[in-house]
C-alpha cells in the first residue's frame, strides 16, 4: 500500500514536472516564438497559457512596448559642405517576432546596433540634401519626417517599427561655428540693405507722385480761377455797360465822383490843375447842369 501509494506521488510529480516543463504564458505586452532545434515552429502567440514539447521545443520571448535609442550627436554635412552634429533620439519597437529574430538572433544590442547604421545612414542622406538655413530653421518639421520615412523603409527587415524621430539639438561644429555665424550676419545684413533700398525706391515714388499730384492740382485750381475771374470781369463789364447805356450822364458823374475820391482822399495831399479842365466838370457846375 505504502509502495503504491509512493508510485502515485511520483507520478503525480512527474505529471507537473512535465505540465511546468510544457506550459508558458504571453502577456500583452510580450511577443513570443516556439523555436525547435533553433527553427521556428510557431509565432504570433495570444496572450494567455500555452504549451511547448518539453527539453525538444524552447521559447523566446520579445518585448512588444516601445524602446529608446538615444546616442552621442551625429556629424553630418549639408549641400554646402558644412559641417554640422544632430543630437537626435528614436523611438521604436519589435513588431514581427520572427524576422526580428531570424534577421538579430533575437537580440536587442544587435537590433539597436543595426538601426543606429540605418538611422545615421537616413541622417547623412537627408541633411546632404538640404541647406545651412533648411537644416536649422522652417523645415525642421519636414526633415525629421524625410528622416523617418527613409529609415522606416530599410528597418522593415529587421521585424521593428520606427515609432518616432526626433532631433532634439543641430550645431555647427567648433571650427566652422564663427564663419558661419558671420555668413548669416552678412547675409542678413544684404537682405536689410536690400529692404531699405525698396523703401528708399518705394518713398521717393510716392513723393514724387505726390508732387505731381499737387502740381496738377494747383494748376487746375489756376486754371479755375482765372476762367471765374474772367467771366466775373464780363460780367462786370457787362453790368457796367448795361448801366452807361441807361444813363451815360449818372455814370460820368458817378465815375467822377471815384476819381475825386481816389485822387483825394488823404490828408496833406495837394492837387495842381487848372480851375477849368474837364477833371473839375462837376465841381464847377453845382447845380448839375453843364
């Protein structure tokens, strides 16, 4: 009985021996492959209890959450040939277990080792293409995006996805840092000389159009005002024709009349003629009759 009773225990042992030999578990954030005598036999693993031949089969697992890559700067040269270093970081993760493993033996230094010669190879390229001003200023957004789409293309190989790409720093290097700097200053001051200029141009457009414009404006109101003054001396011409010919001797007389107001209407004045000349017509005949 004891014997018996013995043999059961072992084999119940045995039975979880071989069940804790078989069965492995995926969590949701773990991929895993069954590999036999180093081929993969199965993938693309659920999460939850599995089982595997024991001693004959093994299981790698990988995980699924997203890495970090975040190197020393990379020295890199633009379209003109200057030197520059980017400070960048990548994210990315494992996506296709086998091809990862196949391509990496499953290893994640080999993996990070592989991307960071894709990631500097797609920076060299990108950079290469672009200018000092391009590089650094409005088309930072584009040149990390260029940067990512040519090092998605070429990581596809290795099973993983390159999540993000972020260029954190871009600086000249040591040697060439003043020659540039001074560059951009020189070019900025050419474009600000250029800007003064137009306006200078643009100013002396709109002065001498203004002159023009006043000198046609004063001409016209010249030109008015001599025909108003004119057919305002008609006018008056005319009223004082109308008026001689409805009385020529009231208009003698009233035309006198200016005269001796005009020749003497200040103080100290003295007139020399002759009692009888035609100037004193009117004085002379007191009661209005010649």
């Amino acid at each position: 009985m004891n014997n018996s009773r013995f043999v059961g225990v072992v084999i119940v042992g045995l039975v979880f021996v071989v069940v804790g030999l078989s069965a492995f578990t995926v969590n949701e954030r773990e991929l895993a492959i069954k590999l036999q005598v180093g081929e993969v036999v199965e993938a693309n693993y659920e999460p939850g209890l599995h089982f595997k031949v024991p001693v004959l089969q093994t299981v790698r697992k990988f995980p699924s959450r997203i890495l970090n890559i975040d190197d020393a700067p990379q020295r890199v040269f633009t379209l003109e040939r200057t030197a520059m270093t980017v400070d960048y970081f990548v994210k990315w993760r494992i996506v296709d277990e086998v091809p990862f493993y196949t391509s990496t033996g499953g290893s994640q230094d080999i993996a990070m080792s592989r991307l960071r010669e894709i990631i500097k190879n797609s920076i060299v390229t990108e950079f290469g293409k672009r200018s000092v001003s391009e590089a650094i200023s409005v088309e930072r957004a584009e040149l990390m995006r260029d940067m990512l789409t040519t090092a998605k293309l070429t990581a596809q190989g290795l099973g993983v996805e390159l999540v993000d790409f972020r260029v954190k720093q871009v600086e000249f290097v040591a040697e060439v840092r003043n020659s540039v700097y001074n560059q951009m200053r020189e070019e900025r001051a050419r474009v600000a000389a250029e800007t003064r200029a137009e306006g200078r141009e643009a100013a002396e457009l709109i002065r001498s159009t203004a002159d023009k414009d006043r000198t046609i404006i004063l001409a016209d109101a010249y030109r008015d005002g001599q025909k108003i003054r004119g057919e305002g001396d008609a006018r008056s011409a005319e009223i004082y024709a109308d008026a001689y010919n409805k009385d020529p001797e009231f208009y003698a007389f009233h035309r006198s009349i200016q005269a001796y107001r005009n020749s003497m209407g200040k103080p100290g004045d003295v007139l020399v003629l002759d009692p009888d000349n035609e100037f004193f017509r009117y004085l002379n005949q007191s009661d209005g009759t010649e």
